[in-house]
C-alpha cells in the first residue's frame, strides 16, 4: 500500500493547517500571551501553548490522511531516540526549569547537572560526525529507567520524534547511523519546526534572546543559576542564554 509518507500528495489538507501559517500563527499567539505583561507566569505559558498547537495539528492532519499512515512504533519504555542531540528554545528551557524546581529534589537536581556535564564533556569540540558515532553514550539525563523523568515537559523535538520501525531505531543507536531506516512521520517534524520558529519569532520581536540550544547545555545553565532571576532578566531583553546557545533567530 502507497502511504503519505511514501510520497503520498498533501493536496487538500491546506484547510486543517499542513499549508497554514503556523509560524505566524504561534508568533501571533506569543505576542498576544507575553506582549502586555512580561512576567514569570505568563512566560511559562509559552511552550505548552506551542506544544498543544502542534498537538492539535498534527492530530487533524493524522485523522484527515487516516489508513494512509503506518502505524507508530515508539511507546513508552522504547527510548533508542532519547540519546540524540536535542535542540531547546528558552521557553521550553524556561519551563523545564520551573518544572525541576517544582519536583526534583536538590539532591536530583545535583545529579541531574553531573550527567547533562559529563555529556557536554564527551560531545566538547566534536563535529555532528564525530558525535553521531558516540551517540550510546549520549544518554539523555532525564533518561532513567527507560523512561522519561519531564515527559509532561519535554521538548519539542522529542515530542515530533517518530518511528515506524524500532528495530532499526536499535540498530541505528548501535551503529552510529541516526536515522537507520526508521521511516518517521516527515509530517510531524514539518509542523513541529514551523511552530517552533514561530514561537521563536514571537519571543524575537519582543526583544527577547531566541534561538536553540542543547538540551545538556541548557539543563547545565538552568541548573547552575537562580532560576527566578534568570527567567527575570531574560524577559527583561537580556541575553542569559548566550553561553550555550547554539543558533539564534
């Protein structure tokens, strides 16, 4: 059977958003959300509001193109894909840090900035080569017991994340091959990039930082400062981000 992500034609799904302006659309969001009031409140309404739009979108496209897709291999416990280099924008590390702060212990949050060091130490002065090949030791440290400790939170990239073959997801973390063959949903990836440009663009014409950093990097900064005046001087234009940031807006 031909399924859409075999080259399936798009055509006719504009109207439940694949073609919409989803970038000016979560820009427009952001803007109305922190543009009258830049406070910490209102500033982790961000991401999940960028979270539940891609949510709700993807969710439209999957019934309107219904037997056309394969179904999803990853369920909980599978977490070949959890020692990939994810990016984060700083509403989503804005939100992580709140989450920690709300339920991990001091002593979790001491552990949890030894594992996101020792990973910036294996992957420091590495090219995107040299870091694929030692990608099983790039577990992600919020990985524990095969299982997500800030699923509520995580990241935008984790959640467009999918695979249509496990097996290969294990052969291609165990081989050093990031993709291996593991046919993800291309759909949800588009949709989950536009959305998260837009939030990026909303947060840029707000005068705040905006761009990606690593996971690692992002978790180690909010980590090591008082989260509280970090979120506080970040809305307040200033570029607290600047040390890991990775690609700007």
């Amino acid at each position: 059977m031909t399924t859409a992500e075999d080259g399936e034609s798009w055509d006719g799904l504009s109207e439940i958003g694949l073609h919409s302006d989803l970038r000016g659309i979560e820009e427009n969001t952001v803007v109305v959300t922190l543009g009258a009031s830049k406070t910490r409140a209102k500033a982790l309404e961000l991401a999940p509001q960028a979270h539940r739009l891609a949510a709700q979108v993807i969710a439209r496209v999957e019934h309107e193109l219904g037997d056309l897709l394969p179904p999803v291999a990853c369920k909980a416990g599978c977490c070949f894909c959890c020692y990939h280099q994810v990016l984060i924008s700083p509403p989503e590390a804005v939100l992580i840090g709140d989450f920690l702060e709300k339920h991990f212990s001091e002593r979790q949050r001491q552990a949890l900035a030894a594992k996101a060091q020792k990973n910036l130490e294996l992957i420091a002065g590495k090219d995107l080569e040299a870091i694929v090949q030692i990608r099983p030791q790039l577990k992600c440290a919020f990985l524990q017991d095969n299982l997500c400790t800030i699923y509520a939170v995580r990241p935008m990239g984790c959640r467009a994340w999918s695979s249509k073959r496990a097996e290969q997801c294990e052969i291609g973390l165990a081989h050093g091959d990031p993709l291996a063959g593991i046919g993800g949903y291309i759909h949800r990836q588009k949709i989950a990039v536009d959305i998260h440009h837009g939030l990026l663009q909303g947060t840029k014409a707000l005068g705040l930082e905006s761009g990606y950093m690593d996971l690692a990097g992002g978790v180690n900064l909010l980590l090591q400062n008082n989260l509280a005046n970090l979120i506080q001087r970040w809305l307040n234009g200033e570029e607290v981000f600047s040390p890991v940031m990775d690609y700007r807006v």
